[in-house]
C-alpha cells in the first residue's frame, strides 16, 4: 500500500490537574491544537474530544453542553453526538469527528489521524 494511516500525537495540557481545571466534570470547552478547533467534553466516562463544528450547520458544539449520556448537544437544533463514536443519536446519519486523548506522565495528549508515504 502507497500510504498508510497513523496516528500524531499533540501535547495539550501539562497535566491532568490543569485540563481537569479547564473543563470541569460535566462540563465542555473549547480548545485550539494547530488549526483545528476541538470541543473537549468531560463526563463520568472520561475526557473526550471531537470537532468543534457541528456537523449538521456549523455551530460551535463547545457552546453546548454534555449529558451523563455521553452525548455532547449542540447549542443551535439540540441534536445530540455520542462522544465516543460521534454519531447524532437523533436518527440523522451525520458524524461529528471524534480524536482519541491520552493522559500520560507528562501531559493529556490528543491524537490526530494523518496519511503518510508508506514506501518501505
Ligand atoms: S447546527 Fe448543530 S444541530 Fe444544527
């Protein structure tokens, strides 16, 4: 195969101390990582991450809100994103991106898939 998918980690926090700060339990807020804006969600469940635009007009899903669910609403219709799988739980077949984050020693890292040359 020419290419293959894999995943780049980016560093968005220092510690889980500081994202737990920046987005209390139950709670969404937005964050910039290079040019992509994200929606961070925080549940019961964990920290989640998706795209900040919503997938069915463009609102700022970080205007929202998150349920106990696991879902993340949008501020414009109400519809709701599963945060782990992104799927709107309204019936409609759109997709919010979801990014995977990982808590390590050094800092909370968020992962973003990228296509590279596979030559060898
Ligand atoms: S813009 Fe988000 S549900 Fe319509």
């Amino acid at each position: 195969m020419l290419f293959k998918r894999t995943l780049k980690w980016y560093k968005l926090f220092d510690s889980e101390m500081a994202v737990n700060a920046y987005v209390e339990l139950g709670r969404v807020n937005s964050i910039t990582c290079g040019r992509k804006k994200i929606c961070i969600a925080r549940t019961s469940k964990g920290l989640f991450a998706v795209n900040d635009k919503c997938p069915h007009n463009g609102a700022s899903l970080s205007n929202g809100y998150c349920t106990e669910l696991g879902t993340v609403v949008c501020p414009m219709h109400r519809y709701h994103f599963d945060l782990e799988t992104g799927r709107a739980k309204s019936g409609i077949g759109d997709y919010v991106e979801t990014y995977p984050i990982e808590i390590r020693d050094d800092g909370v890292y968020i992962g973003f898939e990228e296509t590279v040359w596979n030559l060898f």
